[in-house]
C-alpha cells in the first residue's frame, strides 16, 4: 500500500504547489469563502491551508485521508455530470504518503473539532483527538518527500517554489472571486484578496468577474486595456432535453499588451466551470485571433459556463485537461466574438 500511494502521489503531488493547489481545491468545494495559506520555506517546511468550509464529521476524518475515498461521487457513473473540483479521492492520502500531515476539523459550531496525524505509512488506523477548532478544516503539511529523498532533490530554491505557490493562488482567486483568500510566506503577508462580488451586465442580466479582482489577483492595473466579453452559447443548448437551468456563455476579459508589460503580465486562463483547464485547440484559435488583428500578445481570463453534460473531466491525473462536446460549434462562437472585438481595438 505505501508503493501504491507513493506511486499515486507521484502523479499529483508533483511539487509544494501542487499540494497547495489541491488543498485549495478541497477548501472550496467544502463551500469555504474564507482560505488563509501558510506556507514556510517555499512549502519545503510547511503548507498549511485553514478553510471556514462545511468541515469533515469526526466519523469521516480517516476516510478523508484514505485512498479513494471521497465523498463527492456515489459511483463511477456519476463521474459524467461532475461539478466538485475533486472527485478521485486521491489527493490527501497522496500528500499524507509522502509529507507528515495534520489534518484538522470541525463540521459544527460547538468550537471544538478533531484532529489526526499520519506520516507516510498509514500502518495503523489514525487516532482522533478532540481539538478547539473552529467550523471548517484545517490541513497542515509538513517535511514534503521527507521519505521521498530523490524527490525533495528535485525541488527547485525557496524563491521558486514559493513563486509556483503564488501563481497557484492567484489562479483560484480567478476561478472564485467570492472567497478571501490570504497568502503568508514565512509569516509575512503576501498577498490578499478580499471576496468582490460579480459585475452584472447590464444588458442581460449575466455576471462577470470584477476587473478590479483581476487587477488585484494579477497584481498590475488594466483599466485602459482590458476588454469585456460576453458570449452567449444558449444556441447550443438542445431544448426541451436539458433542464431549465442549463446555461452556456462564455464571459471574462481579454487584455492586450503594453509594452511596459512583459509576458508574465499576459497570462492566459480559460476555467471550465469553475475549474482551470488546458484547452490547446482553444488557447491555438486566441492565439492566431490576436496574430491576424496585429497584436503582439493578449492576456485572458476566461469562463466558460457549460452544462456538466457537455464535459469530461477525468482525462488526466491533475484533472487539468477535458474534453468538451460541442467544440467546434463552441470555437465557432468564440472566434466570431473575439475576431470582432479584437479588430475594433486601435492601437
Ligand atoms: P477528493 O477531493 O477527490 O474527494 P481528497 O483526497 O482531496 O479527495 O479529499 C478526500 C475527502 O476528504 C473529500 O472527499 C472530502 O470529503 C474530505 N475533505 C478534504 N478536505 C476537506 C476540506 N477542506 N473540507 C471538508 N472536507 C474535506
Ligand atoms: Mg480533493
């Protein structure tokens, strides 16, 4: 069982701030809209994430750290119409496998909570002790790969490291502009950013991310160059099939390059409900859009709100890459809307 998990650790605890991205993706789909990360010596020393998520039952706290186990799909089948960013049951006893990990919990509001620790063998069944915490998880991750030697030698400098961690954040607080998030490093403050609440379109009522969480998550100003877009898909939508509630849209922004600004300020991010993505076909189409309207570069930040019935998300271990139905006739969309937008600009 340790080479098992150790193997599966492999795949997603790839470096600190892969742990810190699973954490924080475990934070949100508790329902959290308060995350402080804590990290030391660039997570080499400790990663902790603190949530006011719904928290873990005392009777739930070792399945939370076995393999497999999750508590967020009921069977494989149900793996099609997936809305939690986890669903493997896999990232916590991966991290447990190879770091010293406390995890920490509360699901009510007595102000006391659970606690466990494991350290790479899950020998015997973790002991619970009753802890003063407040409503919602803690998990504090210590010593990475510290059975793992050849692995810890791989880790790039702190300052690197760290950096990772950052752009891990930064990414979130993209996907969900409705929670606080909180960075420290070494216990100096490094970056945080308050809840906004969405821009609403006042055209069709549909919200958008507020540019001035884009500005802060990204850490540069925008206001002159970033452009609104709003596609809506509900074309695609089969009626009389799907419930009313489906909707597809793409919304977001898109900004062009100045020439104080450097490639690390045109970062380009396409969330899948919710979900961060790698979309090559995607990314290839932005790309030549920006290079037939003479741009040397364009940063985004864009959502794509589909009906989980239009999605596949388990094509890869990080869960970063998915297959999309309709993406032809989504890409036709896109590249009508942003070729046109994109020709209007004058530089
Ligand atoms: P997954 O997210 O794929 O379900 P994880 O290994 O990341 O698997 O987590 C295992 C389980 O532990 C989750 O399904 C959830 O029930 C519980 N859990 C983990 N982190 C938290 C948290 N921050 N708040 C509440 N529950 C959590
Ligand atoms: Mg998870």
């Amino acid at each position: 069982p340790l080479l098992i998990n150790q193997l599966a650790a492999g795949e997603v605890v790839t470096r600190p701030a892969a742990v810190v991205k699973e954490l924080l993706e475990n934070a949100i789909d508790a329902g959290a809209t308060h995350i402080e990360v804590r990290i030391t010596q660039g997570g080499m020393g400790m990663i902790e994430v603190v949530d006011n998520g719904l928290g873990i039952h005392p009777d739930d706290m070792v399945m939370a750290i076995t393999r497999h186990a999750t508590s967020k799909v009921a069977d494989i089948a149900t793996l099609q119409g997936i809305n939690t960013l986890g669903f493997r049951g896999e990232a916590l006893s991966a991290v447990a496998a190879v770091s010293r990990l406390t995890l920490t919990s509360s699901h009510d509001d007595s102000g006391v909570g659970r606690q466990l620790h494991v350290a790479g063998i899950l020998a015997d069944t973790p002991k619970l002790t009753p802890v003063v915490h407040n409503r919602g998880t803690t998990v504090t991750v210590k010593d990475l790969y510290f059975n793992v030697p050849a692995r810890r030698g791989n880790l790039k400098s702190i300052g690197t490291e760290f950096a990772h961690i950052e752009t891990i954040v930064r990414e979130v607080a993209l996907a969900r502009a409705d929670v606080t998030l909180s960075l420290f490093h070494d216990n100096k403050k490094r970056l945080l950013l308050s809840a906004s609440l969405a821009e609403t379109d006042t055209n069709n009522n549909n919200s958008r991310l507020p540019l001035s969480r884009l500005e802060q998550a990204l850490g540069i100003a925008l206001t002159s160059n970033a452009i609104p877009i709003t596609i809506d898909l509900s074309s695609l939508l089969q009626s009389g099939a799907q419930s009313i509630e489906a909707s597809a849209r793409i919304s977001g922004w898109l900004w062009t390059s100045q020439q104080s600004q450097s490639q690390t300020t045109l970062p380009k991010l396409l969330y899948v409900n919710g979900r961060l993505v790698k979309e090559v076909l995607i990314s290839n189409q932005l790309r030549q859009l920006a290079a037939s309207a003479q741009l040397d570069g364009i940063g985004y930040a864009l959502y794509f709100d589909l009906p989980t019935q239009w999605l596949n998300v388990n094509v890869h271990p990080t869960k970063q890459r998915i297959r999309i139905s309709p993406l032809n006739n989504i890409m036709a969309h896109l590249g009508h809307a942003i070729g046109l937008k994109l020709k209007s600009i004058i530089i």
